[in-house]
C-alpha cells in the first residue's frame, strides 16, 4: 500500500493525482474543489476540502488534523467539482492503511 499513516498524527498529508479513470490522463484542476470522504469508526462521513497544489498536473493533498487518522485501513472518496460544476469521483476507493500508535 502507497499511503501508510500512524493514528492520531497531525502533520501527515495525502497527495493524489487526479486521473480519467478511461485513459489515465491527468485531470486539469484549474477552477476546480477538491473534496476528501471517508467513514469514520463511528461510521459518520467525514468530508473535508482538499487543496490543490498542482493544478495543472491534477494534484491535490489534504493535511490530516488530530483525530482523524483512525487506525485500520480507511476507504477515501475523492470527489472533483470542475468550474462548470460538473462532478467526478474515484471508480475505486483509495485504501489507506492506519497503524495504531505505541503510547
């Protein structure tokens, strides 16, 4: 797995490079919102705005606060809304695995 985390870290980030799920191309992000989803334990979605960095190259990252990085392997739905207001969504979850920290 690409994205490993510890639990409870708030420094961590995680960068993707938006891609058409057809032909791999990357996604101009220009004029574009970015949002990040998940379920947390309690099994609430939890939907934050990434920030895009790259726009050009499809790049986009979201910096974990505290308490968010649960440990196990989390599903996170990436979800596009370009400036015409059209929405794109990952096909296939991005899997991310948490371990549990020591103290």
């Amino acid at each position: 797995m690409a994205n490993e985390f510890v639990q409870d870290d708030s420094g961590s980030k995680l960068e993707v490079t938006c891609k058409n799920d057809s032909d791999k191309s990357v996604i101009d992000l220009t004029g574009a919102t970015v949002k990040i989803r998940w379920k947390d334990k309690a099994g609430s979605v939890v939907e934050k705005t990434m920030t895009v960095t790259n726009a050009a190259g499809g790049v986009a990252e979201y910096r974990f606060a505290a308490g968010e990085l649960e440990p196990g392997t989390t599903g996170y739905e990436i979800e596009i809304t370009d400036a015409l207001g059209g929405i794109i969504k990952n096909l296939n979850l991005l899997l991310v695995n948490i371990r549990k920290k020591i103290i």
